[in-house]
C-alpha cells in the first residue's frame, strides 16, 4: 500500500464530505484534496510540481445506505446530483500555451481555443460540462499516451452538452459532441462519457428533452448498443431513433454527414424508429 493510501485510510472521510490539507508525498501545504461521493474516493494534488492524484472505491456504510434506501424519493436524489457544487481546478486555466502538439490537436479537431480550457498540471485540453448556465464538472483529453485518457474533474453525472436547438445527437466522446454541434446547426450534440446509459441519463433526459427530437449516434462499432439505448429511451423520450456509422462521428465521414442530415430533416423520428 503506497503512502498516499495509507494517509487516505487515517482520514476516515465519510459520504458527502472533502478533506484539504498537506500532501503526503510533496509536503504541499494544502494542496491535498479528498473527497468521498457515494463511496468513490478522489484525490489530487494540487501544486503544479507534484503528480499525485486519482481515485478509489470504498464501500458506503450501511447506515447512509439504509438511510437512502428509506427515503425513497429517488427523483430527489436525482435532483440533488444535478446539483452538485464544482469548482474549477486552479491548474486548468483559459490559456493555452502556443506548442506544436496543442495548435496540432485543436486544429485536428477543428476546436475554438474559446469553448475549452487546459490542465497545465497533466497536459489536458478540457472540456467544461455546463448545465444551465453554469461549470458543473469538467473532462480533460490527454495530448499524450496516457491513463487514464479522459479524466473527469468532478463527480456530477450530467453529461456533456455543447450547442443549443431542439435535436439532440447522442455520441460517446464530447470531441463527437463538440463537432456534430459546430457542423450542424440547431443540434446539440451530447456525450454520455461512454456506451452507458444509467439511471440518471433517462431521469435527465425525460426531464430536459423528452419533447425534442433525440438520434443516438454512438461510435461505429457499438451499433448494438445503440439499438439497445434507443430501446430504452423510447420510453423516456417521444422522437428517438438511432444511427449506424462507418465511423465515430468526430471524422464526420461524408457518408455518415449525409446521413445525419436525412435524419435530422425526417418529420417523425419516433415512427421512424418504431417501423
């Protein structure tokens, strides 16, 4: 067990709560953060020279799972989640230094240097997750061959949204996200930060666009999975329907433009995905 576990292990943090102090490895004076979410314990360090950070599970105790479970009122939990106070990290800053390797992967993916933010700490470009006006959470890209590839910041379950209108494309990767956005207008495009779709996805999605149209448009080899959240969200979202591509939707391949553009021109998308 490493010196920082062992230090995390003394803390005894319980749900809910955040811990700020020394770090065990650089000797950062408060610098360290812990906090636990639900039995997820995250870590970081702070001060720019130290590499200290991650996370870990622990299992919640039974009397807050009780406690839960006799409440009850799961929409309230759901509602509280949304909710969650996020702070940006002082290391992710709005400046992103004039390299070769940053220009390269911003004009890559064709990225306004405006709608993102960069951790100076792990080399990260960021994308901000915003719901309704505010940061709510954060998700960093490495630029080098790193784990893990995608890190999120904070522990908000909304997933990232860019764009405004009244379709939805639902991808995995916000980069899929940001370019389906800036190539479509009247989309936004939606990153489920992976193939899952969880509880709070359906909550969310019936809450905030159960009347608009839905096309869910996952990477080119989870066609099945897909079909299996089209499925699912028909019972949450009244246009849903879903997209098979040749490849993930961030080349924006010209076969798979093309079909995009007929489904979001289609007048009906829910009988579309029900025939």
């Amino acid at each position: 067990m490493s010196k920082v576990s062992k230090f995390i292990d003394t803390l005894d943090i319980s749900v809910g709560e955040t811990f700020r102090g020394d770090c065990p490895e650089c000797g950062g004076y408060k610098t360290f953060t812990v906090s636990n979410t639900d039995g997820n314990i995250l870590f970081n360090c702070y001060k720019n020279s130290c590499v200290v950070h991650g996370s870990s599970t622990r299992n919640m105790p039974v009397d807050v799972i009780k406690d839960r479970l006799n409440a009850g009122d799961y929409s309230l939990s759901f509602e509280d989640s949304e909710r969650l106070a996020f702070s940006v990290p002082p290391f992710v800053s709005c400046i992103k230094p004039d390299e070769d390797y940053v220009n390269a992967f911003m004009s890559k993916w064709d990225i306004d240097p405006d709608d993102v933010l960069y951790d100076v700490k792990q080399d990260r470009m960021v994308f901000p997750i915003r719901h309704q006006g505010q940061i709510v959470d954060a998700i960093g890209r490495a630029l080098y061959p790193r784990n893990p590839k995608w890190l999120r910041y904070g522990s908000s379950p909304v997933p990232y949204m860019c764009g405004e209108g009244d379709v939805m494309v639902v991808v995995e990767d916000p980069i899929s996200a940001y370019r389906v956005s800036r190539e479509f207008p009247n989309v936004v495009g939606v990153a489920l930060l992976g193939t899952q779709l969880t509880d709070f996805h359906k909550w969310f999605f019936e809450k905030y666009f159960r009347y608009n149209k839905l096309i869910v448009a996952l990477d080119y080899d989870a066609f099945n999975k897909t079909l299996g959240i089209v499925r699912e969200l028909l019972a949450y979202v009244i246009d849903v329907r879903g997209l098979k591509l040749n490849e993930d939707l961030k080349y924006l391949n010209e076969d798979d433009v093309k079909a995009l553009k007929e489904m979001l021109n289609a007048n009906d998308l829910s009988r579309s995905s029900r025939d």
